[in-house]
C-alpha cells in the first residue's frame, strides 16, 4: 500500500439519490446514479487489489451506473477519493471520503485499518458503506452464501463463500451427510447430520462456538428432518418434520426451554421462513390440494393463505423489509414473484425454464438468492428486481443461505 506521501486515489462517484446528493436536472426518474471510476496513477499492488475489488463491488450492488473514464466527469453527482497509509506489523489505514459534487459537502468519511491481506473485506466494507449512506441499507458485499456441497459418495458437508465467489471454506467436517444450513443475524451456525446415524439437527448455541446437538436430545431414532429457519431474534429454530404418519409437518424449538411446539398438522408443509418481527412464519403446504403459500403466527394458530391461482408454489422467502418471494411453476417454466404480507401487490419478477430448488433474499432485500436445478446440478444466481439474473458461477451449492457476514467489534479488521 502507499504510504503517508503517496498521491490520493481518485473515485468520482454520481449518485442520484435524494438523501445522499443532488439530482442531476435532466436524469429520467428512476434512473440508477452515475459513477466515474478513473484508473489509479502511481499504485502498488495493494492499492491495486482494493481498486479492483471495489469495482466489483460497485458494479454487484446495482446502486450505480458505471461510466468509461474517458467520458470525464460531467453531470456527476459525487465523489469519492480514498488514501491508503502502511502501519507497522503488516497493518494499512485506508480513508475513504465521499462529496457532493455539486455543494462540496462531505457525506462519507469513513477510516478502516486492517492486516494486509484482508484488504479485500475492507474494500467490501467500505462499499457497503458508501451504498448504505446514499440509499438509507447498507451493501451486501461483505456478505457470504453458506451451502451443502458432496465432497465424495454420500458425503455431503456446509461451506462458506464470499459474496463475490472468492474465500471458500468448509465449515464442517463430519463425514457424513451433512445438509439443510441455516444461519442467524449473528451468524451461528445449524444444520441437519446423519453423523450419529438418524437425522439431527446441530448447531452453535453461541456465535463463533462449537457445534452440538439440538435436537432431538434422545439419542433414539427420529423421523425426517429439513429447512431449518431460525426466527429473528435467534432464541427459536423453526423446522419441518416427518410423522409418524409420512407428513410433513412445522415444529418450532425453544433454545432456551428445549421445548418443541408443533404448528400445523394435516397435509404436508415445507420451507418455513419467519416474518421481520419473528411473530409469523410462512411457508408452502398442500393442505387444501395445490401447494400454495400460507402464513401461520409464530406461537401457532389457523393458517392464512395468501395465494390461490393454481400453479404449484414451491419456495418462499421473507426479507427485513417486509417482502415476500415465492417461486411458482407454470408452462413448463419456474416464475418468481414478490407479495405483500397481505396477499395484495403481487408482482413478477424472474422466469427461467429451469426448476427452483431455493430461494432467499439478500441481506439487503434488493435482490434473490436463486437455486436453478439443471442437469441435476443446482445453478445460484442473484435475480434483480428488474429480472435481471447473475450467474454466480457456483457449482454444486445445496440448500444455500445468504448472509451479512459478522461485524467486527471494532472497525479494525
């Protein structure tokens, strides 16, 4: 990285939203921000990986417009610079500012130290930042999508991938079928195991602690078990069950108590997700013929059913902003939607001619994480609201959860 003489990197940022800076006068309504991101002169290798991971970034988030230096910067709303200072012991500062180009006030000024080779993440962070002041919801750029993956015949384990497909790590190591991960807002872990034989559900009772058995506590054999969904202020665990009678049926786990509460019964129910507050869950269910979306209070209670065409639902997502997703399956092609809590709103967003196998909205709310079954392999893309589909370039990612990835306590990384 550059030291304290080195000359500042330019970033040249236009960005139209109101809370953040002007508007350009003759941009059409709607239309995402203009960003000038010229080339960085005089820059080390540090610098260089930084710049090129902000880029990324900028250009994943969907906030910005990118524009060819060559244009120059007229008609752009912001700027943002940053300067990057080497510490001792492997350690850089990196200060990045961001101005209104049109009053010159500053509306981001944000400094993150860190070793050297986490200059990535800190690009990460500090994208997110700059995203989160123009728009009011931080990035996701710092974020991971955590899957099952077979690592050899009947072996399956959990892993973990930045937002941007680099840094894939195993997160377990059982040896066995290992599936079906969920991740809370403070990012423990749990999962479905077949390590001890039956089916159990492990996970960590505390961020960063060790795995353990949750449920069942028996150690005798149990029944199915599958999407795991941990409510929003993580002290429950909601999950699907098999009777004894083959149906599949919604338990939700006290953490605290150990005690388990059934929630419906009577036709089978899949893919749980709770409401922003925790007080609802969703899910799809056959009860009354097609599998459709249906809402059920967190305590229990008659299920409501939010859509009634006759195309087989078959995932359903909630997000913090109050959102519902679900995906459909008609004409042959997998359609996805978005719906209020209410039923009212419904609006299409994705069709593919592949099937959904799963289904989860960012961290942010702006975009879906979707899992497209093809020659028996999953395909992840991000679907924009717009219906734009990204391919992740994933292989082989089962049961897959996007997460914010853990803040540090401090803004070192």
């Amino acid at each position: 990285m550059a030291g304290l003489s080195a000359p500042i990197a330019l970033l040249s940022l236009a960005l139209a939203l109101a809370p953040a800076g002007a508007r350009a006068q003759d941009r059409p309504a709607g239309a995402r921000p203009t960003l000038l991101f010229p080339p960085l002169a005089l820059a080390d290798a540090g610098d260089r990986e930084f710049r090129a991971t902000v880029l990324r970034d900028l250009k994943d988030s969907g906030v910005f417009h990118l524009v060819s230096p060559a244009a120059g910067g007229a008609g752009t709303d912001l700027m943002f610079q940053f300067v990057s200072h080497t510490l001792a012991r492997g350690r850089v500062l990196i200060e990045g500012q961001c101005v209104n180009m049109a009053t010159g006030a500053v509306i981001l000024k944000q400094r993150l130290v860190g070793q050297t080779a986490v200059v990535d993440r800190m690009a990460h962070r500090m994208v997110d930042f700059l995203v989160g002041k123009v728009t009011g919801t931080p990035g996701v750029a710092d974020s991971s999508i955590v899957f099952a993956r077979t690592t050899a015949p009947g072996i399956k384990e959990i892993f973990g991938v930045d937002r941007d497909g680099r840094n894939l790590r195993q997160l377990t190591a059982f040896g066995s079928l290992t599936i079906q991960p969920a991740v809370s807002r403070d990012g423990r872990l749990a999962f479905v195991t077949y390590k001890g034989g039956p089916p159990q559900i492990w996970g960590q009772l505390t961020p960063a602690g060790p795995f353990r058995l949750i449920y069942p506590r028996a150690s005798a054999a149990g029944t199915a078990l599958s999407d795991l969904a941990w409510s929003p202020d993580g002290r429950r665990l909601c999950f699907v069950q098999e009777s004894r009678l083959g149906l599949a049926e919604l338990q939700v786990l006290d953490l605290d108590s150990g005690r388990v509460a059934r929630l419906t019964e009577g036709g089978a129910s899949r893919g749980p997700c709770w409401s922003p507050d925790g007080g609802a869950i969703a899910f799809i269910s056959d009860r009354e013929g097609i599998p459709q979306v249906f809402v059920v209070a967190g305590g229990g209670g008659q299920p409501r059913r939010l859509t009634f065409d006759p195309a087989p639902k078959g995932r359903v997502a909630w997000n913090a902003k109050g959102d519902l997703a679900f995906s459909a399956a008609a004409g042959g092609r997998s359609e996805l939607f978005t719906l209020a809590p209410d039923g009212t709103g419904r609006r299409e967003v994705l069709s593919a001619p592949e099937p959904v196998v799963s289904l989860c909205w960012a961290p942010d709310g702006r975009s879906l994480l979707v899992g497209l079954q093809a020659d028996g392999a999953t395909r992840l893309g991000v679907a924009a609201m717009d219906g734009k589909l990204q391919d992740l370039g994933l292989e082989d990612g089962q049961w897959p959860q996007w997460v914010r990835n853990p803040v540090p306590a401090s803004r070192s990384l």
